[in-house]
C-alpha cells in the first residue's frame, strides 16, 4: 500500500510539473480569460469543457484544480496592485 501511494505521489509530481512547465515555457498555456478550470472526475478542464490534463485519481484532478486557481487568483492580485 506504501509503495502505491509513492507511485501516485510521483504521477501528481509529474503532472504538476508538466503543468508549470506548459505555463511557462509555451504558446498554449492557460490564459487568464480560461479560469477557473475545474475538475470533473480525474480530469481538469478549462472554463470553456476543454481538456488540460488527466490524472489518476478525482483527489488529485481536485488538488491540482485548487492549486490552479489559486495561483491566478494571486497572479490577478499581483496585476491589479501594481
């Protein structure tokens, strides 16, 4: 069961990595007009139904979901105090 949780540990690792990675470095990242995106079972989509990313678990699609949108949430914050 420990090794289990390790190996889902690292797919959420990965799969945020990914995601940074995809904001950061290319032409199709999120776009601030795409939040919030919402997880539907183990999937994440934008707030137009399009896939972003699927995970192996709805726990971790959720995760990565509130991580998501509280990072635009901040980064809105950030635009609107400057």
């Amino acid at each position: 069961m420990i090794q289990h949780g390790h190996v889902i540990l690292e797919q959420m690792r990965r799969t945020l990595r990914f995601l940074t990675e995809r904001s950061a470095h290319h032409h199709d990242s999120l776009l601030s007009n795409e939040f919030p995106v919402a997880a539907v079972h183990n999937v994440i989509v934008n707030n137009r139904g399009n896939l972003i990313a699927s995970l192996p678990t709805p726990a971790m699609a959720e995760d990565v979901v509130q991580r998501l949108n509280e990072g635009e949430w901040r980064r809105e914050e950030e635009r609107w105090a400057l």
